[in-house]
C-alpha cells in the first residue's frame, strides 16, 4: 500500500512524521522502513505522532538501539512499559520482546501486536523463560528498576539473561536528585527509597553484575534535566577474559598530521610514546620548528618524521594524497592495531585509568577490528598558553563539536588487508569484515590555543591552503563560518569546565555513543 505507487501518501508521512524519523538509522529513510511491515510500522508511527510531548528517558531507547546494533544483536528485550516513543527506535530493526505488567499487557499486545509481550508477575517471578538463543541476540532494557515492585526478583532474572545476553541498560531514579520519586534522603538502600548512584552501583555489583558504566541519562524531552542513573551492564564472561593490561609485544602506530604544531607537537608526540605506542609523524613541510622538534625526539623516543609530500612544498594542503600514504604505510608497517590522530588531538579510552592502548588491546580480545570516538571540542578562555605547555591540562573549557561528518573510525585493527580512508575524507576506515566496538572512545580536539594562534591558523595557514579540487568534493568546510573578527578565546561563563569523573558520569550516553551530544542545553 504504501511503496512507490502511492507518492501521495509517502509525502503526507515525510512532512507529517519525518521528525520522528530521526533518531532511526539514517541508512534507512521512513518510507523503505515502513515497507517492511506497512500495517505495523504505520500504525506505531500514528500512535507514536499522537502521543504527549513528553517523553520519559528520551535517549534510552536510541542507545539500546545504538549498542543492538554494533553488538549484532536481532532482538531488544524491553522491561517495564515501554512507549510507542520508545519502540519506533528499535522497531522494525529488531524484533521486540515486552516484559510488562498484567494490567498492561492486553492492551500492548492489541496496540503493538509486532512484539512478543509476557506478564511481568509470571516471568519476572519464576526461572527465566526466555528461550536461550533469543536472550544471547537481545540487548535488555530494563527503566525504572526502583519502580519495581520486587527488584530482587528482576535483578536475578537479569543476572541469568546476561550470562548469555551482551548488555543490558538499567535506569533508576536517583534518590538523592530526584525528590519527586522518593520521600527523600535516606541512610537505608530499600527499594522502598530507591538509590542514589554509588548505592545502585554498590548493589550492582554487590549482585554480581559487571557494571561496564554508571552515569546518568536525561529524564525527559522538556527540561533535559540529568537525575536519572543509567547503568550499562555487560556480559561478565566476555569481560574476564579479556580485562588484562596489553602484552609487550602488543604494537600500536599512530599516524599524526602536523603543519605548524611547534607549540604543542612535543607533548602531543609524547602523550603517544608514554603509552608505550610508536609514533610515525607525516610532517607538511611547516614553515615554523614543527619538523626540527619531531626530528629531535626521532633521536630519543619510538618516533619516526616523514615528510610529506616528498618532493617538497605545495601550492595546496593535499588531504586525499595524504591519506593515500597512510594508507599505504598500514600495509609497509608490522602492527598488531594503527591510529590515525592529528597532533591537535588527544585520544582517550572510555575507561578511567585505562590507557588507549590497553584499550585497544581489550578490544581486540572481545573480537573488534575498529574503534569509533566522540569528539569534545576545547576552548581557550584566556590568551596565557605558552608553546611547550601541556595542552590537555591548561585548557579545561570545552562543549561537544558540530560535527560535519557524524564517524570518527579513527583506530583500526591490522588484518593484513587494505583499508579504505578517502571517501570519507579520513572521518571512516572501511575494510572487510570490519566490527566496529559498541562504545565509542573519547576524541579531545585543541583546535586554537588563543586569539593569534586562531587568526594565523584559519585565515593564513589553512584557508588559504585548501585544495579547490577537495573543496569541490564537500571537504574542509569546518571553518567556512569563520570570517575575520571571529572570536577564539571564548568567555568562560559559556563553556563548561572539564573534571573527568564528573564528565564521564554526566555525559555517559553521549560521550559512549554520541546521542544528544549537540543538544543546545542539557
């Protein structure tokens, strides 16, 4: 009813639904994900447009689509009462098994009759019931566990799935943020009183769960106000086997860009070699000491200049060539994983006190060939930064970047096959058989360490440089917003400041997936 015969009707649903659409895999546009199943997809599409506003938990259900996704997961087990909100996110793309209450469950099995829907008293009180070979392709979804009327029963029907399953995402109010849920502060951690998030993540693990990450998550699509704990929990097996710090001869290259970096690139090399991972610098034949610098530490660290392109300066700043020779150089050189990082950035793993290359070791140990980051943009706030300082510790002021291309598959596994960078402008790497990890690592960008140094970076040395040819095809457009006059140094009142544990806690959705990360407010 609704394929290419019926134009009319698939026009009314852009304009009249197209919003909702969104959240939804953008390699599936709404019309070819209503032609999977016309009568359901229609029907949760109608029911999810006439539903209120407000919307509980609005990024839940998009990141458990997000981690279904890239765990190859085929179903969601939903626990509780979820939305049509909620569910046009994970169907038809998996398919949806609902654990809800005897009161609700006639009336989801008539609305939502594409799922499979049980009794939460008769599942969640006996042994599991979950055929096995479902549970170990399902990602588990369980809000509002304090809402529960026996959470001791669901947390041992969650600790029996994740045997098999690979993640669940738990959310609870917390007690102490959110006075309209509890009665209030309370020394005691009853259900009765709910939690706040070091009393959730000490019963947790209290429990036996392997609590991958605890942070918080918005409680709704009005205020974005952060009071809701949001636990990622994963499969312990997996995880005891490989939490173990790199071997030694566990070899990571990073491959870093520099033109005129002599006020950081020292640091920026030794962040890398202080991990233990071999730098190979493609330096652009900067017109500053960026080059006599990586040279000098060529002599002391595992650290190797090249520059590029061979033949001496050019006219233009040539980034597919450039490319190009990464590439190549992936295929010349013995390792075991490659990065590909400018020396404005700083990449961290998302494990506290995990270093990125034992993070990369871990990933590899789970079975992933690819790692994908989320980039947090940092400003200066003053004009004090003086060259040879640390650039990650002095500027503290930052806000999640715009991004023009939404991948940042920056870190791959060597599998003794080409990759694939340029049509991407470097933004992905394609190879076959890539599996990219669930969680994405952190990507911390110093593009301008003052005034001066942005006014003689944008409008001298890079806008000036960009090959038209690359221009023609959509790339280096990031600073086409910016004209003379543009101010770098950004007032601090407008930034927020950077502490890691509160950050990571804040920020967890959008720092491990990038959902909600360009919001104008939280």
């Amino acid at each position: 009813m609704l394929s290419r015969e019926n134009p009319k009707v698939r026009n009314y649903l852009r304009h009249v639904l197209g919003p909702l659409s969104k959240p939804i895999s953008r390699a599936r546009s709404i019309t070819q994900i209503i032609s999977q199943n016309p009568r359901h997809v229609l029907k949760l599409l109608i029911n999810s447009s006439l539903a209120p506003h407000n919307q509980s938990q609005p990024d839940v259900y998009p990141f458990a689509a997000y981690l279904g996704e890239r765990f190859g997961c085929t179903h969601v087990v939903a626990i509780g009462q979820p939305s049509a909100k909620d569910l046009i996110q994970i169907y038809p793309k998996f398919e949806s098994v609902g654990i809800v209450s005897s009161l609700e469950l006639g009336a989801c099995r008539k609305r939502y009759g594409f799922g499979t829907w049980l009794d939460e008293d008769t599942t969640l009180a006996a042994t599991p019931t979950l055929p096995k070979d479902v549970v170990q392709r399902s990602v588990i979804v369980c809000k509002d566990v304090d809402q529960f009327v026996n959470p001791e029963s669901l947390l041992k029907n969650l600790k029996n799935w994740l045997d098999q399953a690979p993640v669940c995402i738990l959310t609870s109010s917390d007690r102490d943020l959110d006075r309209t849920a509890t009665n209030g502060p309370s020394t005691t951690t009853t259900r009765r009183n709910g939690w706040n998030l070091t009393e959730l993540k000490a019963l947790l693990r209290a429990e036996g769960f392997n609590v991958e990450f605890i942070g918080y998550t918005v409680n709704d699509n009005v205020n974005y106000e952060k009071k809701t704990i949001l636990a990622v929990i994963t499969n312990d097996a997996i995880r005891k086997q490989s939490r173990t710090a790199a071997p030694s001869d566990f070899r990571v290259v990073a491959f870093m860009a520099a033109y005129n970096e002599e006020d950081i690139i020292v640091q920026s090399i030794k962040k890398w070699t202080d991990q233990g991972v071999r730098v190979h610098v493609l330096e652009n034949w900067s017109t500053d000491a960026t080059y006599d610098l990586a040279k000098e530490l060529e002599r002391q660290l595992p650290v190797t200049v090249e520059r590029f392109p061979k033949e001496g300066p050019s006219n233009y700043f040539d980034w597919g060539a450039m490319l190009e020779r990464m590439e190549a150089l992936s295929r010349e050189i013995e390792a075991d994983w490659f990065v590909r990082r400018g020396a404005d950035e700083v990449l961290a793993s998302p494990w506290p006190g995990i270093s990125y290359k034992d993070a990369l070791y871990l990933v590899d140990q789970e079975g992933f060939n690819c790692v994908d980051h989320t980039i947090v943009e940092f400003h200066p706030v003053d004009d004090g930064f003086k060259a040879g300082m640390d650039h990650e510790a002095y500027f503290r002021h930052f806000d999640f970047k715009n991004l023009s291309h939404a991948n940042q598959r920056k870190a791959w596994k060597n599998c003794g096959q080409p990759i694939s960078t340029i049509a991407s402008a470097g933004h992905d790497v394609v190879f076959d058989g890539r599996r990219v990890y669930p969680f994405k690592f952190l990507l911390k960008h110093y593009s301008f360490r003052s005034q001066k140094h942005g006014e003689k970076k944008v409008f001298r040395e890079r806008k000036s440089r960009w090959n038209p040819n690359e221009r023609a095809r959509g790339w280096h457009i990031h600073y086409d917003s910016m004209q003379e006059g543009h101010r770098f140094v950004q007032p601090a009142s407008e930034k927020e400041v950077f502490d890691e544990d509160n950050f990571n806690k804040t920020y967890l959705v959008e720092r491990l997936s990038g959902i909600g990360a360009h919001r104008k407010s939280f």
